[in-house]
C-alpha cells in the first residue's frame, strides 16, 4: 500500500476477487470525486488583513479572481477580498450551486439573472455585473442552467 493502493490481488486471479477490487475501487474513486455539500449552513472562513470572516457560502454570489487574490462577491453588495488564489477555494465551493466558469471565476448559480451568447457567453448577475464565460466552459454552464 506504498501508493495509496485500493486493493491488491494474488495470482491466480479470483475473478470474484477482481469484481470485489474492482468495486471498491469505483467506490473509493466516486467518494474522492465528490463536491463537498454545499447546504444553506455551510460556512467558510475568509482570512483577510483585518481578521477572519465567517460567512455562509449561500451569501456568495460570485469569487473572482485577480493574480494571487480572490475577491468575495456578497449578496449584500459586500467584498471581501483574501491572499489565497481561486483554486484554493474551488474545491470547497464547487459542488451543488457552484460553477467554475473560467480561469478567474466561480459563481453562484443561484444569482445568475441571464446567459448571454457568444464566443463563451457572458452571464449576468443579480447585482448588475457581468461575468464572461470561458468557451471551453460554456458547455458545462449550459448543461448545469438546463439551456440546450
């Protein structure tokens, strides 16, 4: 188990044995894969100069993006702006409502008012700004908005 192994077989191969490996193998892979939830009471905390922010994660409305800094869109028009890039914090919010869509952005699904086509389209948020949509990512947002 040096690797991390899931499971290991001896020769000659069982094939119940394989099936078992096999099974616990997608098991373990369908558990690792898994969005963390994203309920109404989750919280995250936002280290910043001036302290640490606990908010839940429903009040984001969008994350983005700027070199080694993320800005925290709020739905009470507030921003808080952290130190720590986009990715490390695309794992905890990705998942239910949640939606990378592009280099420099993540959005709440539930804010988004409209898609507007294009290149990638251009989504627009309940607070009046517009995100563009990366055109590799496009599909996955049509999808996730139903919009075929």
């Amino acid at each position: 188990f040096k690797f991390s192994a899931a499971d290991y077989l001896l020769k000659p191969i069982d094939e119940d044995e394989l099936h078992t490996a096999i099974y616990r193998l997608k098991k373990r892979l369908a558990d690792h894969t898994k969005a963390p939830v994203n309920d109404a009471h989750s919280r995250l905390a936002l280290s910043t100069a001036e302290g640490v922010y606990l908010i839940d994660s429903s009040s984001i409305m969008r994350v983005e993006a700027m070199s080694n800094y993320s800005t925290f869109y709020l739905r009470d028009q507030k921003k808080i702006i952290v130190s720590k890039t986009l990715k490390e914090y695309e794992n905890t919010l990705l998942g239910n409502n949640f939606l990378r869509i592009s280099r420099s952005a993540i959005v709440n699904l539930d804010y988004v008012v409209k898609y507007r086509k294009g290149d990638g389209g251009t989504l627009e948020m309940t607070d009046g700004a517009e995100v563009e949509v990366s055109p590799s990512r496009k599909e996955t947002l049509l999808e996730k908005l139903s919009i075929h």
